[in-house]
C-alpha cells in the first residue's frame, strides 16, 4: 500500500473516532472497550527491554491487554498506548500477521493473539503509527497538525 493511501486509511479511522470535544487515554479505551465488548488492562513488563519491542497487544476471549517497556517519558508511554489502540482501531487482529499465543505472567490463560512488531517497514505498522500520531494531536492539544509530516517516532523514542 502506498504511503498516501495508508495515511488516508488512518485519517478515516480517526474521522470516524466519537471521542467528544477533549479526547484522553480513558476515553480513547473506554471507547474502544465498549467497541471490542471488553476490558482493556494497560501493563508495564519491567523484564520487556524496549530496544525493538516497546510494546504488544494480547487478545484474550474476555479482555485485551497492552503490555509495555518501562518507558523514558510519559510521552513515550503515550505514544505506546496509542500506537496500539490504532492497532485495535484499525481492526489489525483481523489482517495483521501477529506472534505466536504466549502465556503472560499472572494471567491464567494463553492469548487468543498477540500482535506485536515484526517489521518497521510493513502497512500495519505504518498505518498504526500515523494513526497514533493522530490521536495524540487529538489528546495533546499543544502538538501541531501532523497531517502530511513525517513519522515522529524518532522524536518520541529518540
């Protein structure tokens, strides 16, 4: 897919996002909690590095869990967060290719899916990462218009 089309895939998605006047975090996952039917849980794993991996989304029959590296900022866990609601946004689970089902300590049972980055350089990802882009102009009302910019991921993760 080119860039343009992945990037008018994300404005859509964002488009049709109803987060109200002054979208947060909570209303971006309560929106999405009550558009998947069930609980998102936001984790650290202070065991996950965060050099290539920073973060992963695990599907499990009753709940959704973003799972992250200790972060360098709260911007940065920001930006994870987002980063994987836009996966859940864009229905991701559905197209994505997605690791194998792990097992995470202190939940019972192993994922349905767990998708986390296999490339830097494949749709998903870069859909993903513009639509987090959006969402945090929409959350950080500071952030300028990113419509058309570059990806700021190195401005983020440094």
């Amino acid at each position: 897919m080119t860039s343009r089309a992945l990037h008018h895939q994300a404005r859509e998605a964002n488009r049709r996002l109803k987060l109200g006047a002054h979208p947060d975090l909570q209303s971006i996952q309560s929106w999405l909690e009550a558009k998947r039917g069930k609980p998102i849980t936001i984790m650290e794993l202070p065991t996950l590095r965060g050099d290539d991996l920073c973060g992963f989304w695990l599907s499990y029959p009753h709940r959704d869990v973003v799972v992250y590296a200790p972060p360098k900022s709260t911007l940065q866990l920001q930006f994870i967060v987002l980063h994987e609601f836009a996966h859940m946004i864009l229905d991701h689970q559905l197209s994505a290719s997605s690791l194998a089902p792990m097992h995470l300590p202190g939940f019972p049972e192993t994922s349905l899916m767990t998708l986390g980055r296999s490339s830097f350089e494949n749709d998903d990802e870069a859909a993903a990462e513009y639509l987090a882009e959006l969402l945090a102009a929409r959350t950080l009302p500071r952030v300028q218009d990113l419509q058309g910019e570059p990806s700021g991921f190195d401005q983020v993760f440094g």
